[in-house]
C-alpha cells in the first residue's frame, strides 16, 4: 500500500510538474523567470464530496491558481510591462501608444515627443534596401533579422521627455515568421520587435532584460499563439539571450539610476553583440524547419525515429551514456533500445536515430566518438534543464 501511495503521489507531482511548465510558457514575459523560478506555494481545497467535487471544477480552480502564482512571478521580476513598448510621453506602457496596429508592424523608435512609431516590417526592409525583401512575400516567406542601436531608437526625441530610469539599449526585428491563421485574419505571418531595456525601479539594482513585442493574427498578444501551436519558434532562442543578458550586470552594482549611465557605452556594444547572436539563431533554426521534408514531419509524428524521447533521455543522461562526436562537435545520448540521439552544445536537439549496439561499440573502436568529461556532462544537463523547465 506505501508503495502505491509512493506511486501516485509520483505521478501528481509529475502532471503538476507539467501542468506549471505549460501555463508558465503562455506567459508573456515568461523568459524573465523561467531559469530561476524554483517553487511555487500553492494552497488549494480539494473537495471530497458535494458541489465542487468533480474533476472539471478541481481543474478550473487549480488552473486559476497557477496562473496567478505565475503573473505574480512575472509582474515582480519585471521593470516593464512584457508585451508592451514604454511610452515617454505617457510615462506608461499601458496606453494606446504602446502596442503595434497589428501582425506585421514592428517599433522603429520614437518621435520627438517620445511616443512609439511602428511600421510595417516589409516596408521597413523595403526602405533599408535589404536584398531579401522580396522574399517576405513567399511561401513560406523568407526570415529577415535587423538590428538597431540606442541611438537608432532614441532617434530624434527631445530630453525633456527622456525618463533616464528606463533606458532602450538596442533592438533585434524579425519577420516573417508563419503561423497559423483563419480565412478572416488573412495571411498567417507576423513580426515581431525584441528590445534590450535597462531599468532601475525603486532603487532596485539596474537589470537588463527582453521584452518581446508583436501581435497575433488576431490582434492578441503573442501568447495567445499557443492556442494553435505547440511551441513557438523564437521561445529557445528568446531564453538564451535573456540568460545570456544576466551576465551584463556586475555584482555589487550601486543602486541608482547614475549606474545606467555610466555603464552605457559598454553595455551597448555588448548588447549588440547579443541581439546579432540571436538573430543568427533564429535564421538558422528556420533553416533547419524548413530544410525538413514532409516525409520526416510525417515520421516525426507518426513516431517512427525515436526524436519523442529525446528530451526525456537527455534528461536522465550520465557519464556512460554521453558521448561527444569527434567529427561533428555534437553531443551524443544513448537511451534504451537503440535510441540514439544528437544534441548541440547549447543543448538544441538535432536528430534521433536507432543504433544497434555493434554500431555504437564500433563507433567507439573507431574514435569516431568518445566519452564526455565531466564537465561537458554538467554543462549539458543545465542545458536540458534550460529547454524543459
């Protein structure tokens, strides 16, 4: 009986596990804290008997409860409103100046007065000249990555609208991405602005942190896209810039707005540097999607080629089931039954195959792959641990 218990209460804390993960993922703003969000203190009555007591209304109020542990997470780590652009002018980002008209428009910066400008991305590359443009209009289209400095996005806005405790250092645009769509939204594509912004609130330490802004095909935020996709192409990538963004911020900061500025210029170079690095990101992993045939989606779902299980191995991996491929770079998992699977550094999976013992046995007579140090194990299982959690 002790054991059965044991068993249970396994499995709901797995679908617990689970169910936060999944509600944390819709959130916008979810990247400020998914890497350190490390419990949750949920009280909730589970009724045994009378009105309540059934599984859809249990649901519901668990549901709910989640979800306002989690948008009081975000609300905390935030020195912005996630989803939305600052207005100087209004000294908000709640006001009808702060959000794009609809799918296809981006922030360009802002005018004298302060107040966000949005355009059209393809209208945009079209006046930068980008060679690429044309291809927006393809099928799929093609995806254009861009990146403005502060001085860009400051533009031509006067001081005396300037709020120096909410400083915009830089800006990646990307377009188009597909999505799904009704026949009444149209064409189902969009863009979408990622801006680096550098705060201090309330005598807090400066942060630097992304904010992700665009629109649905709807006209919802972007969070609304789950509804219709199981995962959004930018979420991975989204998550290694901002991890990456946490190490800008020396230690031992002072906690005023005067540290902004003194650390501008060396916070803009980096930051740039950033926001280049994950627009190649983004480039590449559409790429990679639209480098798949039919016949390997259609596998890929069916189940056929074991990429399923991939995450699930990785995550249970140990120093004799990582090997590093010699020739490639990547990181091999061995899981049961032949499962074979390859991971990037960063922790990105790649492909999944079956390999019989001898293959693998002889790949490692060959050299053509060798055990993992115990380092690489480390940083791969905090990888995994990043893409999952």
């Amino acid at each position: 009986m002790e054991e059965r218990g044991e068993r249970l209460g396994e499995a709901a804390w797995e679908l617990l596990q689970r169910l936060v993960r999944e509600r944390l993922a819709r959130k916008a703003g979810a990247h400020l804290v998914e890497p350190q969000l490390e419990s949750l203190e949920l009280q909730l009555s589970l009724p045994l008997a009378g009105p309540g007591a059934d599984a859809a209304s249990f649901a519901e109020r668990l549901t709910a409860a989640v979800d306002q542990l989690l948008d009081d997470a975000v609300e905390r780590a935030a020195i912005f409103r996630p989803g939305q652009a600052y207005c100087h002018r209004c000294e908000s980002a709640d006001c009808a100046h702060a959000s794009p008209a609809d799918c296809r428009q981006i922030f360009v910066g802002y005018s004298p007065t302060g107040t966000p400008r949005w355009k059209d991305f393809a209208q945009f590359c079209l006046e930068r000249k980008h060679p690429l443009v044309d291809k927006l209009y393809d099928d799929p289209p093609a995806l254009i990555s861009l990146v403005q400095d502060r001085r860009a996005l400051h533009g031509s806005m006067l001081d005396a609208f300037q709020n120096r405790a909410f400083e915009l250092l830089g800006q990646l645009t990307v377009g188009f991405f597909s999505v799904r769509a009704t026949a009444a939204e149209g064409r189902g594509v969009l863009a979408v602005s990622v801006q680096v912004v550098a705060s201090t609130h309330r005598g807090s330490v400066p942060r630097v942190d992304l904010n992700l802004l665009g629109r649905s095909p709807s006209g919802q935020g972007l969070e609304q896209l789950w509804d219709r996709h199981e995962e959004l192409p930018w979420r991975r990538s989204i998550r290694w810039a901002q991890a990456a963004l946490q190490t800008l911020v020396p230690r031992g900061t002072p906690r005023d707005g005067r540290s902004i500025a003194r650390m501008l210029p060396e916070l803009e170079r980096r930051v740039i540097g950033i926001l280049q690095g994950l627009g190649r990101r983004l480039e590449r992993e559409q790429r990679a999607r639209s480098r798949r045939t039919k016949h390997a989606e259609q596998r890929h779902v069916s189940g056929s080629r074991p990429t399923p299980k991939a995450i699930d191995d990785a995550r249970s991996v140990n120093e004799e089931s990582l090997l590093v491929d010699a020739r490639k770079g990547t990181l091999v998992v061995l899981g049961q039954r032949g499962r074979t699977h390859f991971f990037t550094s960063e922790g990105q999976h790649v492909s999944s195959v079956r390999y019989s013992r001898d293959a693998i046995a002889r790949k490692l007579k060959l050299e053509l792959w060798s055990e993992a140090t115990r380092d690489q194990l480390a940083s791969f299982r905090r990888m995994i641990e990043l893409q999952v959690s």
